[in-house]
C-alpha cells in the first residue's frame, strides 16, 4: 500500500521541489530522513507562510533573473562547437575518454558558464571525431552543441608507417605462395595420392 504524502512548508529553495515558501506534498520518509532533519521544511501555519512572503518574492525574482541568463545563454550556444585534443593510438581510439566534465570545462573556457549536469552525454566519447551533445539547463531549454575530437599528432605518418609495415608482410608470405611447381608437385608423392583433374 502506498504511503500517503504529506504537505511541508519549505524554509529554502530545493531545487526540483519548491521555492522558499512554498508548501509541497512529499513522502513521509523524504521529509523525516532530509527536510525535517535539516530544518530544510516544517510544518505549515498560516503565520509560517506569511513570514515567508517577502524570502519567497525574492527567491522568485532571482529564479527569474536566472532563467532569463539561461535563455540568453542557451541562444548564445545555438550552433556552437567546440574542439577537445586528445591523445590517441595510431587507430584514432582516444588514452582515456571525453566525459561530461571534460565538455563543460571547455564552454567554460569558450565563454559558456555551463555546469557539468547540464551537460547529456550518452556514452563517454573514446575515438576521434565528430559529435553532437545535448546541452540542458532546464526542461524546455536545451541545444545541441557539435564537439570535434582531435588528435594530438598527425595520424596520416602512423597511418602511411602502419601501411607500410603491411606492404612488407604482404611481399614476404608471396614468396612463399609462388613455389615452382616441381617442389608442389612432389609433394603428393611422398603422402597421399594426388587426385587427378
């Protein structure tokens, strides 16, 4: 049986609940193991709300302003790509991998004040290469941002070495492959009989 919810009274903003001042309905367990223990919630009275009002105003207002810097950041972003340089293998496959952290300590660098949670990576990135990510600050705010991985050196010598290096191994099991007939032909006569055409 699922247990009944209960209305608190919140003394601060908790972010994905509620606004100081605002009374929400919670698990009991949430309010008894966090916002009670903390002093983060209480019990509402009408004199508790109305001594709330004016740090509610004021919370609502710098939500606000933090919403509209938000908005104009996730318009400043729109399209935007950044560039991570990594070292790799001669395959292109990455030492390490790009994470959450790693893409967000590059906005900052660019100019974009984004927080490593806002920052919806499926997969670390391991190879070299082109990706999009989905940057979200909000519900209904996000973008996709490219992100170029690029190695440290210049692949194209490892690659012509690596090639190389094939050619080589190829020109040394022909021979072997180009026998005269004679030494093939005696061969059968030892073992088996040979099977005729």
């Amino acid at each position: 049986m699922a247990s009944k919810k209960i209305e608190l009274l919140l003394n601060r903003t908790i972010e994905n609940l509620g606004l100081v001042g605002d009374v929400v309905k919670v698990k009991p367990g949430f309010a008894r193991n966090y916002l009670l223990t903390h002093g983060f919630a209480e019990a509402p009275t009408q004199e508790k709300i109305e001594a709330l009002k004016d740090r509610r105003a004021q919370a609502q207002a710098e939500l606000s302003k933090l919403r509209s810097e938000r908005e104009a950041l996730m318009a400043r972003m729109e399209g935007a790509a950044i560039k991570l340089i990594r070292s790799v293998n001669d395959q292109g496959v990455l030492y390490g991998a790009v994470t959450q952290r790693d893409i967000s300590d590059q906005l900052v660098v660019d100019g974009f004040m984004v927080d490593m949670r806002a920052v919806r990576l499926q997969n670390p990135i391991r190879r070299i290469g082109q990706y999009s990510c989905l940057i979200q600050l909000d519900r209904d705010l996000k973008t996709e941002i490219t992100i170029d991985v690029l190695p440290d050196r210049a692949l194209e010598n490892f690659t012509a070495a690596a090639a190389a290096a094939e050619a080589v191994e190829e020109e040394e099991a022909a021979p072997a492959a180009d026998e005269p007939a004679g030494a093939a032909a005696e061969a059968p006569k030892k073992g088996k009989k040979s099977k005729k055409d």
